[in-house]
C-alpha cells in the first residue's frame, strides 16, 4: 500500500487528494489539518439569517477547473452564477462618490473617469509596440503597473491597474509581477503584440467554436458559487475523500530516512502521534511549508518563507432593506489603494447571489487592510466598524446602524506575487528534486484564485501519481 499524506486540507491540499485517488485509487491517502473543519479561507458562516463568505466570494469560469471539480463532486445543481447585475456593473469609489466602471467599449469613450488624452491612451494600445524580447528570453519580468503604463499610458494605468489589483491581489502594482499575477495578459501581449488584440482574437475563436458545437456563445467572466456558499464545495470535498481528513492535527515538522535506498517520510504531528508517507504533500501557507521544511533544508525554507502575504480584515455588514437608499444594482464597489482610504471595497452580497440576507435585509461585506493599510487588520472592531460607517456614509449615504456584524481577520490572506516570483519559484521547483518524493501545493506559487488551487490540485495530484507509479515500479 502507497501512503501519501497531505498537509492542509483548505481547498489546494483537498483537490490534490480528491484528484490523487482518482488516479491511485489503491493508495492510502491522509489528509492532515490544523482546523476542525475543511476548507481553510473558502468557508462560509450561517448566522442569523445572514450567510457570510470569510473568504472567497466564488470563482470565475475563465478557467473550467472549479466548475468541473463541483460537477465532478455532484455539485451541479447547487451551483449558482452571479445576478446579470452583478456581472454588470462595478463601481469605483473615487472622490467620496461611486462611479460605474465601463465595462465595454461605448462606455469607455462615454466615461469622465478618464480624459481624452487618458482614453486614447488606453484605445491606441492595440498599435504600440511589443516590447523587443532579448534573445532566448520569453518571460521577461516587468510589474504590473509598468506593463499597464507601457500598454495603456499612465493615466488609464494608475485608475485601471490599481483597481483590478486591489479587487484582486490588494497589493500594490509597483511591486506585483504581471507574468506572474496574469500570466495570460503577458502571454496575449507576447503572442498577438497587443493585450487588446490577443483579448479579440480569443473572442472570436470562443465564438467559432461556439457556432461549431451549435451552443450560444456567452462571454465568460461569470462568477459562481454554491447555493449554501463555498463551504458547500469544502464540505463536499472532504466528504468525496475515502478518508476523511483528520481535523485537530496541527503538523509540526518532517523527517526524511536518509541514507535508505527508497527513503520515506515521518509526518510530526503536534503530540505524539506521527505519520509515515512514501509522499508528503505541503498544501499549506507558504509560511508554515518553511516552518516544517527548516529542519529539511533551511535553504529551501528560507525562500519559501520570503514569499510575502497581505493582511485583510473582511467585515460583513447586515443592513434593514429601507435603511440603505442605493440601489445595489451592481458587484459593488472597489475603492482604488492608491487613495489609501479605510476600504478596499465592499462587495453587495446579496445582489450577488439570492439568500444571503434573510427577507427585509441586504448584506454588505467590505475588505479593509490590504498591502498598504495592513495596520487595520490589527485595529479593533468597533474602531474598524466605526472607520466602515464613515466610508459607507461617504459612497452610499447610509446612516443606520446595521443590525448584523461578523468580523474574520486574515494575517496572511493572499501570497503576493512580487517581481522576481517566477524566478523564485523555478528556484524552488528546481531545488525540490534534491527531495524524492516531497510535493508543494497551496496559492503560494502558481496562482492565487480558487480556479488555480483546483487547477493545480489535478496538476500536482497527475505528479504525484507518475512519481509514485515509476518508483514502485522501480521497487518490484
Ligand atoms: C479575504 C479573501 C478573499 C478572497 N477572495 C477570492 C475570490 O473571491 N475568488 C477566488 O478565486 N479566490 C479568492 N481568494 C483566494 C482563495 O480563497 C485562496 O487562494 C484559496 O482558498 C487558498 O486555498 P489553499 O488551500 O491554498 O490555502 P488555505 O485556504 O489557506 O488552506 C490551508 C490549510 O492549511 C491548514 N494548515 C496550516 N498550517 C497547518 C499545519 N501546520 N498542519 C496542518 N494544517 C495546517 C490551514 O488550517 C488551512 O486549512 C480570497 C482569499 C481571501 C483571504
């Protein structure tokens, strides 16, 4: 019997092993977690009628791995796509006001969000100049708010680029890496000479290819989720595993038999209890994969350890239907870090997706902290939910008090990708082979979205097994 055993079980360590047992349906797999339940930061609370995502809101179906993993669990007729609405409509939060985001082309030449000069800018970008690769070099690291000043201008990059990096990453784009944070925008620039003209080329073969199914063509960039949230997709994980993950095991180091010709692994746990693995999968943060690896490699560690991570503090607000005037007809709204205000953005949830309010009552839930006020995160909570009222008041004129408060805060909530990242995890991919049979996972190093853990999830689980067949066929 192989044994393999997986340390986390949010949705990475899950999908490596939910995936793994399709592949080696005989082997002994042991998911270890620290928590009580699965999941890690896609789980939902149910309180009061009120259901609050602490992490992920959904996930997008620009890549399908998500999708199928809930299909493939028996999840398809409890997913749910966002409202029309709020596919729709964004805003900005910009000079105490909400603005709408364009969200296609007619807007953007309508917008007073950006000047002329800003918006031929972003329209010409389609007509600058790749940017001359040297030789032998595909993958040239750049930041992402160079890249959007070098495609777009610097007007368009400061409003657009810092806007889609704190909706996603709340970090700063000076220091994230575009190769690494969108691979897929380096590569439409690297293979078409322009993002715009990449995004059109791809539109039109989704469309012939649509046409050639004889299926309607939808744009994707929907977002979904679960109808009791995306604990239902954790829960179903774990419930999919032939062995349920052992809850209550706080992992606290690795040993490796050296010296023996097919060396295994000694799993720590936080008392006396240890496990013995032929494969060890680390699907935690990347802080505690260097806490465990410092006695294995510190070298190794160490780089893992330098991956940095931001600071959130989410804060779901329940509101009664009549005190909040705004419409709520959109995803919400971002608030640019640039400006460095008490919000990142605060997302309508219940126009999201129905049922995340009881009747008479809409749930708000903002991001507050973020690469640059991570000091927030450590404030307390009638200090942040003070700060919250303030902004609300300013960008939808709400007054009330709301009748509902859940506060969740994350220390290390998303891995940033800074420039230099590609190359430190080759490095780190590189030094692993000195390692048989020891695995990383987790969002630390090939994206950070739940379509990446799951996508990697079928990529590591595939690694695993080929290793696992070759070298047990090496044994016999
Ligand atoms: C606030 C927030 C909002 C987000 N929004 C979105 C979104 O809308 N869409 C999207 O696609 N992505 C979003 N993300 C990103 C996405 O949620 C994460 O990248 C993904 O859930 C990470 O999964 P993971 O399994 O790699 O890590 P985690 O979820 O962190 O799971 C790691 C697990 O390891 C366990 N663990 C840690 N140390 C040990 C140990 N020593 N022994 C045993 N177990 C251990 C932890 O308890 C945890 O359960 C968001 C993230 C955050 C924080």
């Amino acid at each position: 019997m192989t044994n393999v055993v997986i340390i986390g079980a949010g949705v990475s360590g899950l999908s490596i092993a939910y995936r793994l047992q399709e592949r080696l349906p005989q082997a002994a797999i042991a998911v270890l977690e620290r928590d009580s339940r699965p999941g890690g930061t896609a789980w939902t609370l149910h309180e009061g009628g009120f259901q609050v995502e602490i992490g992920p809101n959904g996930f997008l179906d620009t890549k399908p791995t998500t999708l199928e993993l809930c299909r493939d669990l028996g999840l398809g007729e409890r997913l749910i796509r966002a409202t029309a609405a709020a596919a729709q409509k964004r805003y900005l939060f910009l000079g105490d006001r909400l603005r709408l985001l364009p969200g296609g082309l007619a807007s953007l030449i309508a917008t007073d969000l950006l000047s002329w000069r800003g918006k031929l800018g972003l329209l010409t970008e389609r007509f600058r100049k790749r940017r001359a690769p040297k030789p032998g070099d595909t993958e040239r690291d750049e930041s992402i708010a160079a890249f959007a000043r070098r495609r777009a201008g610097a007007e368009a990059a400061n409003l657009l680029a810092d806007a889609l990096v704190t909706g996603i990453y709340a970090g700063d784009p000076a220091l994230l890496s575009l190769p690494a944070c969108f691979p897929r925008v380096a590569a439409l620039e690297r293979q078409h000479g322009s993002v715009l003209k990449g995004m059109a080329a791809a539109a039109r073969e989704r469309r012939a290819a649509a046409q050639a199914n004889g299926q309607p063509y939808e744009r994707p960039g929907a977002m979904w989720s679960v109808r009791e949230g995306l604990r239902g997709l954790s829960e179903a994980l774990a419930g999919a595993l032939k062995r349920p993950p052992l809850y209550g095991v706080a992992v606290r180091g690795l040993r490796t038999a050296a010296g023996s010709s097919s060396p295994s692994w000694t799993v720590l746990g936080d008392g006396q209890q240890s496990w013995t693995a032929d494969a060890v999968v680390l699907a935690c943060p990347a802080h505690q994969q260097a806490a465990l690896l410092a006695d294995v490699d510190a070298e190794l560690a160490e780089r893992i350890g330098q991956i940095p991570y931001n600071r959130i503090a989410v804060v779901a607000l329940g509101y009664r239907r009549q005190d909040v005037s705004t419409p709520l007809d959109g995803f919400g709204f971002i608030a640019p870090q640039g400006l460095r205000r008490d919000v990142l953005g605060v997302q309508w949830c219940s126009s999201i997706y129905p049922g995340r309010a009881p009747p008479g009552a809409v749930l708000l839930r903002a991001m507050c902290g973020g690469w640059h006020r991570a000091e927030m995160v450590g404030w307390g909570d009638d200090r942040l939910v003070q700060a919250l009222r303030g902004e609300l008041r300013r960008a939808m004129y709400i007054t009330a008090a709301p009748i509902f408060v859940k506060i969740v805060r994350w220390d290390r909530a998303i891995p940033q990708y800074h420039v230099g990242h590609l190359d430190r995890v080759a490095w780190i991919e590189k030094r692993l082979q000195r390692h048989p049979r020891l695995f990383l996972g987790g969002n630390a190093y090939h994206g950070v979205a739940l379509n990446d853990c799951t996508e990697q999830g079928c990529v590591v689980a595939a690694r695993i097994a080929r290793t696992l067949v070759e070298r047990n066929a090496n044994l016999r």
